[in-house]
C-alpha cells in the first residue's frame, strides 16, 4: 500500500528523516518542558524532584529500589505535563463550559492525585525500611 508524501507546509518534522529527526524532535521535547515550567504545579513537583532523585540514592538500598524511588517522582512529572496538556487542548476548543470537557480535565487531575498518592506512598514505605532496619 503506497501513502501519500506528507504535506511539508503541514508539518515539516513528518519529512525529516534520521539523526535530524531525532535532534528536532529533541528540541520540541525541550520545549515542552519549557511549556511546563511555566506551569506552578509542574514547577514544584520539578523542584521537589530535584531534591527527591538524588535522595532515592540514600534511601534505596540497591538499584532497583533506587531506581523505583526515582521512578515515582519521574512519573509524578509525565503526568502533570499529560494533565497540562488535556487542559491546554480543553482550553483551545473553547472557554464555556461543557460536560465531557470537565469530565477530561477531572481526570486528567485524578491522574495526578493518584501519582502523587503512589510517589508519597512508596517513598513513605522506602523511608520507614530505612529508617527502621
């Protein structure tokens, strides 16, 4: 089955093939995390992985732990850019209100709760084997 070229005026990254492809991609990426820290949740839970990621080497015992530690927080930060992102694509439709678009960014902020319940959680049972062996 041949599809058709992609329409460069559209989108020109569809076009870009390679280790170009990969650098832009890149840079879109950082972007986006740019986009984020304009945001102040996303610029907490950033700040507090700052302290977090380096901690999870104190606490873990071995790499795994480590890793899972550092995981949760890493996590934490995915959805909140996943959240920002449905409210960015919410808000664009359209300022009044509708049902489903409240539903979609209800989620979107359950999404987050539950990262951070799971992150609280795990690094809470992490701290106390610590702190208790």
């Amino acid at each position: 089955m041949n599809r058709p070229l992609p329409d460069p005026a559209v989108n020109p990254q569809k076009a870009r093939k390679g280790l170009e492809r990969v650098f832009h991609a890149t840079l879109i990426s950082l972007q986006g995390l740019r986009a984020g820290w304009g945001e102040p949740a996303f610029r907490q839970e950033a700040i507090l992985a700052l302290v977090l990621i380096p901690a999870a080497f104190w606490v873990g015992r071995n790499w795994v732990e480590v890793a899972l530690l550092a995981a949760t927080v890493v996590l934490v930060l995915i959805v909140e850019l996943l959240n920002t992102a449905v409210e960015a694509a919410i808000d664009r439709i359209g300022p009044e209100w509708h049902d489903l678009s409240k539903r979609a960014k209800d989620m979107g902020s359950a999404a987050v709760l539950l990262s951070l319940l799971l992150c609280s959680a795990t690094w809470a049972a992490a701290i106390w084997q610590r702190l208790t062996t």
